[in-house]
C-alpha cells in the first residue's frame, strides 16, 4: 500500500476505529485488523499503538515498529510525517520512552500478570558490529523467568526495553536478545541501566 493510500483509508475510516476503541466490543474488532494489516503491508513489523488523551479528547495512534532495527524505524517515521492533520486524532512515530514516575529500575515492571524488578536482570554483550553500531546482547534473568516461555519472555523484555528508553533507542542499537539464566563465566555482565552508556559508548567502555 502506498503512503497516500493508507492515510486515506484511515480518514475514511477514523470514526469506525475511534468506536472500536471506545466501545472495546468484539463486533469493532474488524476495523482494527484491518489497520494492522494494512500497516504490515508496508513492512512486516510495521504496526501501532492506539490510545486517547483525557477526556478522550483527542485519540492517539503511534506508528512503530516496536523496536525493530533501523531500517524499519525510518519507514516508521515517514509514514508519521506523511499524515495530514486529521481531527481529534494526534499522530506520532516511534514508542517513547515513558516518566521515571511510570516505569523505574527500582519498581516491578507489569505485564502478563508478571512482576519482575527491571535492576534485577543483567546484561552482556554476545555479538557486536562497530560498522553498524548495533549489539546482541545477552540477559542474565531472575529466577522468576523459569519455566516461562521464551517467546512470552521476549515480548516481555522488549516491552520493558521500549518504556525505558524508547524505540529509536532499541531499534538502533540492539539487533538481538539472547537470554540465560545462568551466569556464564566467558562473559561479563553489567547492571542494566548502564545499557544506553554501554551500547552508546561500547569502544570507550570495552577497551579504554
């Protein structure tokens, strides 16, 4: 789907979706999928999160990628700047990251009914590549993530990942995430709110 087109659909169809996400009843959900699909038509990670300000005054969709690499985010950000001004609703690219009063290193991070404390998880850097600038990185999990599907667990990690610091952030610099529960002597793990400093200044740190 071209730019133009999609942002058409989405005129025509902005009341339809402002319904599904007020009225939150199965008989909208259709409109919904529709603009997901539309939006994975112009790259398979490409989607959004939809959302309203108080009062529902004004409605919300961010277009993102959900933190997948560069390349993505740029598409992100040109579908963003090619929308016209639409009323009631305000359109922005890219996941923010959100107040320290939302989410901290010292609070338990909520989703899918787990708690874990974000400071509680460690990291390593598996892979790196000093072209691109982009980093796998190894997690040292809690106990609490045993026996968790790892699927469900990266979903977790890279949600908590986008609130702390945003999707260019993510997108930018980390290229994948491996996880283990067990502290493995060949690598060298490090507290993880020192993970922007660390990927942003990986020459300085590593061998300064």
């Amino acid at each position: 789907m071209e730019t133009t087109a999609f942002w058409t659909w989405f005129q025509q169809n902005e009341l339809e979706i402002r319904n599904a996400l007020v009225l939150g009843d199965g008989q909208n959900e259709g409109i919904l999928l529709n603009l997901y699909q539309h939006l994975e038509s112009f790259t398979p990670s490409l989607t959004c999160e939809l959302g309203w300000t108080k009062m529902k005054k004004h409605f919300i969709i961010t277009i993102s990628s959900f933190g997948s690499p560069a390349d993505d985010s740029r598409i992100v950000e040109a579908l963003a700047a090619a929308a016209p001004k639409i009323a009631k609703w305000k359109i922005l690219s890219c996941i923010q990251s959100q107040p320290y009063s939302f989410v901290s290193f010292q609070r338990p991070y909520r989703l899918f009914n787990w708690n874990v404390i974000p400071s509680s998880i460690k990291f390593a850097i598996y892979d790196f590549d000093l072209v691109k600038k982009h980093y796998d990185v190894l997690l040292l999990l809690p106990p609490s993530f045993q026996d968790k599907p790892e699927a469900a667990i990266l979903e977790y990690i890279n949600s908590m990942f986008l609130d702390l610091w945003g999707e260019k952030f993510v997108g930018r610099r980390i290229n994948d995430i491996y996880l283990t529960l067990d502290r493995n002597e060949n690598f060298i793990f490090l507290e993880l709110v020192d993970m922007p400093f660390v990927l942003d200044n990986f020459k300085l740190v590593m061998w300064d």
